[in-house]
C-alpha cells in the first residue's frame, strides 16, 4: 500500500479520511494547514498527496505550486469546489487529479491506486513509441513530440496523448477514456475528460472549434487523426 498525506483543515473530515484509507492498508500522514503538509511533504517523502483547496493558512493552489518547486509527488485535490473554472486553475497549477467533496472511501482508494500506477516507472520491455499523423509519443522515455518539436506536457496529458495516438484513426468514448487512461469508474457529470482535452489541443496548436488531431464525434467521443 502507500503512504498518503492528507492536507485538510477540517478534522472530522481528516480523521475520516485517514480511519478509511488506514483500515484499506495505507500510512497515513495527516496534516491541518498548507505550512503543515509543505513540511510533512518533504519530511515524510509520501507516496501521494490528498490536499483541500480551503485551508486556513494559505489557498490550496498557491500550496500546490510550492509543493511543485520541490517535489513531483502525485497531488489528488479533494475539495467542495466544483466548478470547471477551479478544476482547470488547479491542473494548473500541477494537481494530478480532482475529486469534489462528498465522496466515498473506496472511490478515493480507486483514485489512489490509479495515480499510483500511472506515475509508476514504466515497463522497460513494453510500451514501444508510437506515431501519428506527426505525433509521436514514447512512453518509455516519456517524452512527445509535434512535428520534431518537443511537447511540454503534464503527465496526464501525456497519458491521455498516449492513449489517443496509439488508437488513431479510432473513435473513443469518454468512458474508455476516463477508465484506461485515468482508470477509474466514468460518471457522466465528470468533466476530468474534457478538461484534459481542451488542454491537449490547446497544446497541438488547435481547439475543439476549429481541430485538427482531436475530433469531437458528437454524442459518441473523440477520434485522433488529421482530417482528410
């Protein structure tokens, strides 16, 4: 299991958190303001960061940015703010995942076990690079490339890219997006997926108005590929 830090301000909240996650096999490492978990982060050297946007000392975002200067340790924000506005600010700013308050146990369990193996080293005999339409990405070395240029990109952006150029020319639903890339259950009021796009095309140098590589096929997915 993992060891998991938990920055929340509120205590019933981190003492449930923390009974949950303990009696699934974790250490956990609990923690109340931003200041506390910046220290605990770098003392503790946890496996996974679960972080509240509203703490009391200083705003979730501007404490997962100093987390970023120092340390790349998967970051799931765990918070009562629900807008696509506040989930973009914090991918932003470099959180890994977003769950909105109230959720289950076994759901961020599932969330936990999923960053986890998403940030884990790579299998050196599998994975080989592919390539696409002037994409190629591999995984191997984690890196991507437009057209010879190197992409700077997160690593579920990375993931997501991975995914759509290896099916290219396919069309993929949102819930096999959300289930193999992000590898947890679809919900259809997740806008995990969309957000994730909206940033990988702006990153190829298109948007969902005017594509180029990412097509929405309405009502179905998205399907990677130039047009013709």
């Amino acid at each position: 299991m993992a060891k998991v830090l938990i920055v929340e301000d509120d205590a019933t909240i981190r003492t449930g958190i923390l009974r949950a996650l303990a009696a699934r096999g974790h250490v956990v490492v609990p923690a109340g303001t931003a200041l506390d978990g910046l220290k605990l982060a770098v003392a503790e050297a946890p496996d996974v960061v679960l972080l509240d946007l509203g703490l009391p000392d200083l705003d979730g975002r501007e404490a997962l940015r100093m987390l970023r200067a120092v340390s790349q340790v998967p970051v799931i924000v765990v918070t009562a703010r629900r807008t696509e506005g506040e989930m973009v600010r914090a991918l932003d700013a470099g959180a890994d995942d977003y769950v909105v308050k109230p959720y289950g146990a076994e759901q961020i369990d599932a969330r936990i076990r999923a960053v986890l193996r998403r940030t884990s080293p790579p299998d050196q005999d599998r994975d080989p690079a592919v390539e696409a339409d002037g994409v190629r990405v591999d995984p191997r070395a984690r890196t991507a490339t437009l057209d010879g240029t190197a992409l700077e990109l997160t690593p579920r952006e990375f993931d997501l890219l991975h995914f759509l150029v290896s099916r290219a020319g396919e069309v993929v639903s949102k819930r096999e997006l959300l289930t193999e890339v992000w590898q947890v259950p679809y919900t259809a009021a997740d806008k995990t997926v969309d957000v994730h796009l909206s940033w990988l095309r702006r990153k190829l140098g298109e948007t969902a108005q005017d594509p180029r590589r990412i097509h929405t096929v309405r009502r179905v997915g998205v399907r990677y590929g130039l047009s013709t």
